[in-house]
C-alpha cells in the first residue's frame, strides 16, 4: 500500500552528505516529497527528516540504501511509530483593511499566527502538523494567497 | 606514533604502504605530479604507467579480482579522472575493492572552471561505494587507512580519493596509522544463528533443493566452504557469471551457469528446485529473466553481505546476512547428509540431453572451437580474463573453471574493453600464470592500447581475438529481435548497410589488421584461418616469453544458444533458432 513515510537520519555534518542522499534517491528512481536538514545538539551530526512515497517494499530498499551511505549513521522510518512532527507554513494573504479582522479571526483559530500586516496584505505563520497545516491553506483559498513557503515535515521519535 | 613533518603527498604513499599496497597503475598530470614525485623515490613500490586512465582502473580491477587484495590506480585532474569513471563503475557493479586516487586542482581554483577541473567527487558518487575530496593534508592519513577499509570490507568496491595539487603540498605533522573509526559504516560482522538454523532445517526437508552461487563466493573465499555444503548435503550448484570458479564446474553436482545464456539443466532446475538456496548473488535481471516466473514453486533463501540485496528484486522466505564463509560453515554442520538420488540422477539425465554443446564436426573455424582448445591446451589451467559479448558467453560455456579467481570479467556493468588491461593486471599479480584474455574484434579495439603495457614489463599475457568482423552479440539481437536490421553492428568492410558503405579500401580484407597492430606494439601477432592451425598457435603463443596475439577468423554468424529472449522466462531457454 502506498502511503507517506516519515523518515528521519542522522548524518556525519560533512560536506556533500546532502547531495549523496538526495543523490541516491533520486537515482534510484524514488521520489523525495519534503526535505528539512538542520544542526543538531552534537556538532559532527545533522539530522536529516524527509517524506517519501511508497509502499513498504520501496520503503525498505530506500532504508537499506541510505544505510549503505558511509556518512548515514541511522536511519528510521516514523510512520508506524509514536513521534512528533511538526511543519511550518508562512504564507502572504491579500487583505484590504474591511478584510483584515475576518483573516485575522480565522488565523487565531487555526493557531495560526499574523507575523507582519502590510496595505494590502497580511503574512501568517502557522507551526502544526502536516494535515492542520494543509487544512489551514485550504481554508485560505477562497481568500488571494500571493506568496506561500512550507519548510516541509521535521520530525523525532516520542519516547514511551 | 609518527609525527614528523611531511607533505600531503608523502601521506599517500605512506597510506599505500601502510594498506600494504605495492603496485600501482597510473597516469600522470599537472594535478597530480607531486604525489608522481614521491613515487619515484619510492623503491617499494612499482608505478605502471598505462596509457589511458581507463586501462589504470581495469588493471587495478583484474590485480583485485585475481588476488583478492585491493587494486590502486592514481589518475591527474578533470579528464584523467573522467576517463577512470567507465572502470570505477565497472569495479563498483561487480563488488571489485579498488581505491583510486586522482589529482585535483588547487582548492583556491575548484568551483572556478579552471584548466582540467572537474567535479570529480560529484562524477563519481553514483560509481563507487564512498569517496573523498580532501580539504586538509593533516586528514590523509585518516582518509586512507578509512578508504581501504571501505573498499575492501562488507560488500568491497572503488573508492575514490580526490586530492587538491596544494594539499599534496602541504605540510603536515598527522599521525601516520590513524584509528578507523566510523559511525555511519558497520559493515555485517557475523550472522544471526536462527535464520541458519531456518536455512538448514530447510534443506534437511528439501526434496529438490538448488544452489545459485555468485560473486560473493569468490568475493568471500567461500569456494572450499561452499563445495562442502554441497557435497554433504547433495545439493546441485548453479553458479552465475560472477559466480564461475567458485565451485568446480567438473564436480559431478554442477550444473554449470544459469540465466539468459545459462545451461538449459540450469535453467530448468530452477523451475523445479523447491528450495533455491541464493549464495552472493543478487537475483540480476541477465539471471532471472521474468522476475515473476524465477523459481516459481521454491521457497527461497538469500545469503548475502549486503542487506540491501536481500528482497532488492525477489521477496525471499529465508534472508541470512553474513559472510557467505560463516554461513556456509555453520549450515555444514547443521545439515544432513543426503543422498538425494533422484534429484541428482534426474539433473545428471538432463545434463546428458542438454549438454553445452557446438558443431565439433565442421570444417569450419567456429568460436566455441577456439575456446574448447583454450580450455583443452591449457589443461584448464589458465586464468581466463575476457571482455564482453558472444565470446564472453562462450567462455562461459566451453571452458570449464574449477578454482575461484580463475574467470575475470565484467558482469554487472558488461563493460567492452575490460579484458586485457584487466588480464595485464591480472598478469602482474602472477607474472608466472597463463592468463588467457579471451576477447572479439569490437571489444579488443576499446582498450587496445594497454598492449603495450603488457609488452614493456615482460608479461606474458596472451591475446586471443574471435574476429567474426562483427559486433557479434548486438547482430545476434538483431537476426532475434529486431528483424535483421544490422544498422551499426557490421565492423568488417563487406555486407554493410547502405548508409554505412565504405569507399574500396587498398587493404580492406583485415581492417585493422589485428597481427599488424600487436607487432606495432612489440608484441607477436598471429591470424589463424583454419580449424587445424588453432592448436599449434596456442601451444605455441603459451610457451612463449613473450605476449602473443592469436586473431581467429571465425565463422560469423554463430549465436549463443542457449538463449532466454529478454523479459521470458527461464523455462522458455531456446537452445536454437530453428
């Protein structure tokens, strides 16, 4: 069954670690959805989370390629276990002032945060998990979204 | 501990003696004269200069595959590095350790397009198992110990190891015999002993159970513990092409190569096995033919190094990652003797009807001929190295391999103009061995050049060309598949296709003339026309000090039967086409 995996690795911080795993996804014919890549608490490792469809089978061959990588030290697939994800949204709604206190409720319900208000347009942040994030654009399209930038899932796994 | 100060450079032959390396096969450039520098004081060790950096990779690559140990090529900047791409892959399609070293511009300059400049770190990732672009000299001798531990652990393969021309310069006060400590890289140490109780329980339960043996038998010296295993336990052993010496194709239970040029019993015995016991081999598309139809009644187990193999193409019952020796000592043990008569008898009927087989009554000079007298004048006891074609496949077919390491060739990649810069390694490793490089008139022409090589350090590799003025394999797909079309396939001067006719050419019999060639490289050349003149040129060329040339003028319309037809299954194996 195809679905959405969550994967998430941990990395040697060397250069050129990023261009070996995309490399090797990408050259093996699977599909990288979302990327985030950032530092992480130990100076020599990066932490890699990406989604990448598939059924199991593709799954467990894109897991055991990235584990042949000599600079991936781990590799997990999230999906099927208790974790925490969290996506970011900003995103830039036209908006003249009788429209401003409409968005600006419908923000607050979300969760949702207004981080600038320029004439004719207000930009909001939102930090949720990836279906509240989703759901939030689509609430935003009857609205004018003139710019819009998803930072892609981050994710760690929840100890029992 | 040293910490004397040294340069980069220094750190690379340090780095190559400390991994025991004493041959290398290079080619120099501007990117790459200092470490060149530090070679030529280096006593110890022996610089082959060849003369394309592909001929390098492929030598260091047969070096490999005949000893075991791990072949070095050192090749400068930009194109000496591209050239190395073709070789690198070929090494890394078939799990051959090669560590290759290539020369780049100054750190100040990459990025700049500056003179020989290449990506070469980004060329490579996809063609070996890791590489290296070195930003500091102090990391070299860290850089090495790890790349010879790559190369040559778990699954082995290339790795390369970029080095700037001012960081050979540098000086450094590293220790020279750094510590491997890699987080990101554990390669399979030891195995799980309830999957090979699994196995052996299996195979105690099997009424018909089958081995299919690869490269990593021989990768994995497991050939005295595969023969055990079999013996034993009476399980018939089919091997793949990577797979050919890793157990004795004379033994009464092998059933010889399997696949889309494999022996018919193979092929058959795979329909009816109900236990296909994999042994490092990884289920390849030339192997299986129809993914879906590939053993369809077994119940399949998959030893292997490389977790990555195992349910890559085929969903297996029974996955065992280890080292095929481990593995198959601990089965030996657990399994019990059988005699498994029918299973045996029924294959060995099957071998008398289908036996690997050409036209040994005509007059004409047949390829297969040529490669039975090989086989029949060495006593078997060559090292066969070949390229990549129809010949391959007969080499496959009419030379029966009995030891591992005795069958050098490019299987995975399937690359024309490996065999005898390949063979020249190969010759190096074991200057005293009649290594044989079985080759045709398409694929000799791609690295040709190498003879030379040969010719200079006094290795009696001999040649032989199975000259059918043809690209035999791509004509015979053609007369198969594609409706006689011969568009590109025709090398000789006659029968071409309109649009590729030649004006008359003074000489156009023999073009090149392959004789003429090998004496311009100082070797000795020999045509052979006629079925009565094969023996005595090869008696002749294996007692001579000298590598000899053989060109055989063969019957050009020969296929390689049997033949699965690409994307059938293994039990349509055609055996001709009438």
């Amino acid at each position: 069954m195809t679905k959405r995996h969550i994967i998430t690795l941990l990395v040697e911080n060397h250069p050129g670690v990023l261009a070996r795993v995309v490399g090797l996804i990408s050259g093996r014919g699977y599909n990288i959805e979302t990327l985030n890549v950032g530092p992480t608490h130990h100076p020599e490792r990066s932490r890699m989370t990406m989604t990448v469809p598939g059924d199991d089978h593709v799954l467990e061959q894109v897991i055991k390629q990235l584990y042949k990588l000599v600079d991936v030290i781990e590799v997990s697939d999230l999906t099927d276990e208790r974790h925490l994800n969290r996506e970011l949204v900003l995103v830039e709604v036209a908006a003249t002032e009788e429209k401003r206190a409409e968005l600006v409720q419908l923000a607050g319900m979300c969760d949702a945060v207004v981080i600038s208000v320029q004439d004719e347009s207000l930009t909001m942040e939102l930090a949720d998990t990836r279906n509240r994030v989703a759901d939030f654009i689509d609430l935003l399209k009857p609205y004018t979204i003139l710019d819009l930038s998803r930072s892609g899932v981050i994710a760690v796994s929840r100890p029992e | 501990m040293t910490t004397e100060t040294r340069t980069g450079a220094d750190c690379v032959i340090e780095g190559l003696r400390e991994a025991g390396a004493d041959i290398v096969f290079g080619l120099p450039g501007g990117a790459v004269l200092d470490i060149f520098s530090k070679l030529y004081h280096a006593d110890d060790m022996k610089l082959v200069l060849v003369r394309h950096e592909q001929g390098a990779t492929h030598m260091a690559d047969g070096y490999a595959r005949a000893t075991g140990k791990v072949g070095v090529c050192l090749v400068t900047s930009g194109p000496g590095a591209t050239n190395a791409v073709t070789g690198l892959a070929t090494a890394y399609m078939d799990g051959i350790p090669m560590v290759c070293i290539s020369g780049q511009v100054p750190s100040h300059m990459i990025g700049n397009d500056a003179f020989q400049e290449a990506d070469t770190t980004g060329i490579t990732r996809a063609v070996t198992k890791h590489n290296y672009l070195v930003h500091n000299a102090d990391d070299l001798p860290r850089i090495f110990a790890e790349a010879f531990h790559i190369a040559s652990t778990g699954k082995p393969g290339p790795v390369l190891i970029d080095i700037p021309k001012d960081v050979q310069r540098a000086a450094t006060t590293a220790a020279a015999t750094p510590a491997v400590n890699l987080a990101g890289y554990r390669p399979q140490s030891g195995y799980n002993p309830e999957q090979v109780k699994q196995l052996a329980d299996a195979i105690n339960t099997a009424k018909r159970p089958l081995l299919y043996t690869g490269g990593g038998v021989i990768a994995g010296n497991a050939s005295a513990e595969l023969t055990a295993l079999a013996h034993k336990a009476n399980i018939p052993v089919t091997t793949t092409l990577m797979g050919l010496g890793g157990f004795p194709e004379t033994d009464p239970l092998a059933l010889r190569m399997l696949g889309m040029h494999g022996s018919m019993t193979a092929n058959l015995a795979v329909g009816e096995c109900d236990l296909l016991i994999s042994v490092g081999a990884r289920f390849d598309d030339r192997v299986t033919g129809r993914i879906a139809e590939f053993a369809p009644t077994a119940k399949k187990a998959h030893i292997d190094i490389d977790p990555s193999s195992i349910n890559k193409s085929v969903a297996v019952d029974i996955p065992v990652v280890g080292h095929a020796k481990d593995v198959l000592a601990a089965l030996t043990d657990l399994v019990d003797t059988r005699e498994r008569g029918e299973w045996v008898e029924h294959l060995s009927e099957q071998k008398a009807r289908f036996p690997l087989a050409y036209d040994e009554k005509t007059e004409e000079l047949l390829p297969q001929y040529v490669i039975d007298m090989v086989y029949k004048v060495s006593n078997g006891e060559a090292l066969i190295v070949t390229d990549v074609g129809q010949h391959q496949m007969w080499a496959a077919h009419f030379f029966k391999y009995t030891a591992p390491r005795t069958f050098l060739s490019s299987g995975g990649l399937g690359t024309m103009g490996y065999g005898l810069p390949a063979g020249i390694g190969a010759q190096a490793a074991f200057p005293d061995k009649n290594v044989v490089v079985l080759s045709g008139d398409g694929s000799i022409q791609m690295c040709f050049q190498e003879l030379v090589v040969a010719v200079e350090h006094g290795w009696n590799v001999n040649t032989v060309i199975l000259n059918n003025g043809h690209l035999g394999m791509v004509r015979q797909w053609q007369e198969m598949f594609y409706g006689k079309e011969y568009a590109g396939s025709v090398l000789k001067q006659e029968d071409r296709p309109a649009n590729e006719k030649m004006p008359p050419q003074a000489n156009d019999e023999f073009l090149p003339d392959f004789v003429k060639l090998a004496e311009a490289y100082g070797a000795i050349g020999v045509r052979v026309t006629c079925k009565e003149d094969v023996v005595p040129a090869l008696e002749k060329a294996f007692s001579t000090k000298a590598p000899v040339v053989i060109e055989c003028i063969v019957k050009e319309e020969e296929n390689v039967y049997p033949m699965v037809p690409p994307g059938a299954s293994l039990d349509e194996t055609i055996l001709s086409m009438v």
